[in-house]
C-alpha cells in the first residue's frame, strides 16, 4: 500500500512518517508542504492513501480533498490537524479518519491498522469481480510448442517467448509487461492479458499483478499472512493478495 503526506511542518511530517513506518507495512512514497503540488502529482500518479493536513500553503486540505474526492480512484484521505472545527466537513467528504494533533501514538496505530483491513477487503472484492470474467484475445499464438505473444512498443509488435515475461502490472487502463530488459505496454486489462497466458506458467496472485511462477526466486511473509514475492535477477516486489493465498500455497507447495 502506498501513501503520500501532506504537511508543511518539518517535525509533524517527520514524526508522522515515523509512526507509519513502525506500524504499518505503508510505503510513504512523497511528502509534500502544498496542495498545488500535491494534485499535480495526482494527476500523473497513484496512490492508496493520503495523510492530510488542513492549513497548508497554495490550496488548503479541504478544498484539496473535495478536488480528490471528484476522482474515478479516490484515495483514502486522512485529515491530521489541529482543528477540531473541520471534522464534520471532512466526513461529508468521506474522509477515512481525521486525526487530532499533537499526535496520540495509539491512536494511529489503531488507525493505521484499520486502514489496511480496509484496503486489503478493497482487493479482495475487486479480485472476486475480476474472476467472474475473462475475456479471450489473439495476441498469444502457439507455435509448435512454443508459446508467443505480441508485445507492443513504440509502435511496434515484438513477437515474444511468454517465458520471457516475469511478470505484468494493471496500469489504468492498459497492462505494463515486464521482460529481464524491456518494459511493454499492452492496451488492454491485466485481466484479458492474463487470459492470454499459459495458466500453468503464470499465476494471477493478485488483482494488480500476474507473475511468472517460473521466474520466483524469494517468497517473504508479509503483512496480514500474505506473502510478497522476490524474483531471479530482477528488482521487483510482487504481492500476493489474502484471497489468493490459499491457492498460491497450493501451487508452490508449502
């Protein structure tokens, strides 16, 4: 899970970041200190959630949440403030919580673990969805007993061995596929992508990612008995959502 903070005081931006960081398993991504800058970077960016101050330069917090909230993939917003007077309004947005500084350590320890409960249902369901379809597509041929599939870049099809790829993540609308050297971007779902592939060699472990169970070097336990994957010679974390957990122990065998 991924988070950005919002805060233009040097110490709570630190401390915040700190507290995160010891109880949670939430990478924080970037810090800001204003709002214009926080929703230009959304506008290129994803994140899962967002720690949010109130009175911070350019754009305050609140007219920031009700531009992020207008969004088709709205981040979990957690106002932390030190007014108490906003709490109302902040809801009316559907904001996840709204903390009170100074901060109590408790008290977003507990949040912090309700936010991911909250975040790994929110896979789980759209993991459950997905399953129910899988659309067909051409762009995998068999060739004797081989299999191929077109990969697209600039313009161009790289016909490809399918045991070349290691893995491929949902982006939006279109599916990045990774090879040892070459990123591709394939116009379409992760879903029909992965309906393309050889399911024995290519495991869905997540409603994000499929991965090339070939290509697993490390399985690391993780947070809420999940498993984050390492693999071969390649600079990647693949996690494996709760709900695929049980089969991905079956297939690995362990």
């Amino acid at each position: 899970m991924k988070a950005i903070i919002v805060e233009d005081e040097f110490p709570a931006r630190e401390e915040l970041k700190y507290l995160i960081e010891t109880y949670s398993s939430i990478q924080v991504t970037n810090c800001f200190e204003d709002g214009l800058d926080v929703l230009k970077f959304l506008q290129e960016n994803d994140t899962d959630a967002i720690f949010l101050d109130i009175n911070i330069p350019s754009l305050d917090g609140m007219l920031l949440a009700s531009n992020i909230s207008k969004f088709a993939k709205r981040p979990y917003i957690i106002f932390t403030t030190a007014y108490k007077e906003h709490a109302a309004q902040a809801f009316e947005l559907e904001a996840f919580d709204y903390i009170l500084k100074p901060y109590d350590e408790k008290r977003i320890a507990s949040m912090l673990h309700k936010l991911e409960s909250a975040f790994l249902r929110e896979l789980d369901q759209i993991d459950k969805e997905e399953e129910l379809s899988f659309p067909k597509n051409d762009s995998v041929k068999v060739l004797g007993t081989d299999a191929r599939v077109n990969l697209r870049k600039n313009d161009k099809i790289i016909v490809t061995d399918v045991n070349d790829i290691y893995y491929a993540l949902a982006s939006e609308k279109v599916t990045l596929v990774y090879t040892f050297d070459e990123e591709y971007t394939m116009p379409m779902s992760i879903t029909e992508f992965h309906s393309t592939l050889p399911q024995n060699l290519f495991f869905r472990c997540h409603r994000s990612y499929t991965v090339n169970l070939s290509k697993i070097r490390e399985i690391v336990p993780w947070f809420n008995q999940t498993y984050m994957i390492h693999l071969k010679d390649f600079n990647a974390e693949i996690p494996v959502s709760r709900s695929k957990v049980k089969e991905f122990r079956q297939i690995m065998r362990f």
